[in-house]
C-alpha cells in the first residue's frame, strides 16, 4: 500500500511533464532562439539567445495593442451577459418544477452537446445584419456559452438551502430582491468559476472569431497570432509565432494563477454543501 500511495503522485507528476510541460518548454524556448535556430523545433536551449528581438518584433508585427483591445471589447461584453443571463435563469431552473420548465431546461443543456454550424451561423448574422461586427462574435459566444453557465450555476443553486429564500420572501421581498440579496452573494464561488472558464474560452478562440470577424482591424489576438503565422509560412518563423503564443497566453496566466483557488472552490462547493 505504502509503494501505491508514492507511484500514483509520481506517475501523475511525469505524466502532467510530459503532455503539459513539455509543450509549454518548447514554446518558451524556441520564442528566445534567432531564425536559423528554429527551422526545426526542438527542445534544446537556444545557442544564441534572441527573446529580446522576437518579442519585440511580435509585439509590433502583431499588432498587439489593438488585439488586445479587440479581445477585450469581445470578451468582457460576452461573459458579462452570459453571467447575468445564465445566473437569472439557473435560478429559476433550480427552484421551480414542471414540465415546461423542464423542456426548457433540456432545451438549454442540448446547447452543450450540439456545436453550431458555421454556414448556419454565418448566415444567420447576416441576416441579423451584424456579420463581420464585434456585437456578432458577442452574440456567438453568448449563444455558445450560456448552457455551460446554466449548466454549472443551476447545480450549484440546487445544492442550496432553499429556507433562506423562503424567509426573505415572508418578510415581503420580491424576485428581484431575493435573488440580488440572497441568492447572488451565495453562488459567488461558482460565479468566479464559471466567469474565469468563460474568459478562458473566449479569449483563445480562433475558430468562429475567424469566420465571424474574418480579420481586419478588428481582428482579436489569436487572429493577429494566424495573420503572423500566415506571414511567415514559407521561413518558419517559429521563434516569432512562439514568442507571439507566450505574450498573447500571459494575461490568461496570471487571471489562472490568481483565481485559481476560487476556481476549485465553485467546482467542489456544491458537492460539499
């Protein structure tokens, strides 16, 4: 038993090296190597260190500042909505009982297993008239990230003690009231979980930023990071797109490493409560 209890840590140590560290050492170090050193990638620390001159040239080449921007203007407005929406409907989905409630409910978590269709997608934005716009790439998120949100909020509210709602409406307080006054302060855990993977998600995404904004001047950072992948195709700038992925990956790092305990506790809250 003594010999298990020391594998199993070890093993998952060496495991979490070699699927999560060693990605991450190759991006780091191939960001500091000149141009001739990263024709081929490799893990081997670089003979002449050149981070200096890759950061830079990403920085600007990449139009780091207005990315930044852009994914702000993006990614704020779409967890900010997908918050207060799904926070407002988890509680409903919680505490009331029915049948109706229940196919939206259903209705709602489907969102989690069916991705949606790009032509659709693209076709429906136009129609609304907001392709190609910051507010359509909003609404995608919203649309793409809302049963997640439902789906993690509602079970924690249903772990709650429903009493304390229960006497506040006695003493003559409203919906509004008991879900601002009650209900929010208790789910604030979850809250922080649900918008530090909300943040994580939409800030990386390529994909439908890709097809909803298609570039421009209001291309996101991971659109700047293929328009410098893009560029430099045929001279495999590695160092460049690299030390791109390390400056556009470092305000993620640090939201992850400041909440990473609030992280933790909205996810186990509700089995222990």
């Amino acid at each position: 038993m003594p010999v298990t209890r020391l594998v199993q840590p070890v093993a998952a140590l060496l495991l979490s090296l070699a699927f999560i560290g060693t990605p991450v050492w190759l991006v780091l170090v191939t960001s500091a190597k000149p141009l001739g050193e990263t024709q081929v990638p490799s893990l081997a620390l670089p003979q002449h260190l050149a981070a200096g001159a890759n950061y830079a040239t990403a920085f600007v080449d990449g139009s780091m500042i207005l990315g930044l921007v852009n994914s702000l203007l993006v990614v704020i407005p779409s967890a900010v909505v997908i918050l207060v929406l799904g926070s407002m409907a988890s509680w409903i989905f919680a505490r009331r009982t029915g049948r109706l409630v229940s196919w939206a409910y259903a209705v709602v978590i489907v969102g989690l297993l069916i991705p949606p269709a790009v032509v659709t997608l693209v076709l429906e934005l136009r129609g609304l008239g907001i392709a190609n716009t910051q507010l359509g790439l909003i609404a995608t998120y919203v649309s793409m990230y809302l049963p997640f949100a439902v789906f993690l909020i509602t079970g924690f509210i249903r772990a709650l003690p429903p009493e304390l709602e229960e006497a506040a409406r006695v003493d003559g307080a409203g919906p509004i009231r008991v879900f601002f006054q009650i209900v929010l302060p208790l789910i604030r855990p979850v809250i922080a979980t649900a918008t530090i993977m909300i943040v994580l998600f939409t800030w990386s995404d390529l994909f439908y930023a890709a097809f909803v904004l298609g570039g421009g001047d209001k291309a996101t950072l991971p659109l700047n990071l293929l328009n410098i992948a893009s560029a430099n195709l045929y001279q495999n700038s590695w160092n460049l797109v690299f030390a791109y992925v390390v400056l556009m990956s470092l305000p993620m790092v640090l939201v992850f490493i400041v909440a990473q305990r609030r992280i933790v506790s909205g996810v186990t809250s509700g089995a222990l409560k």
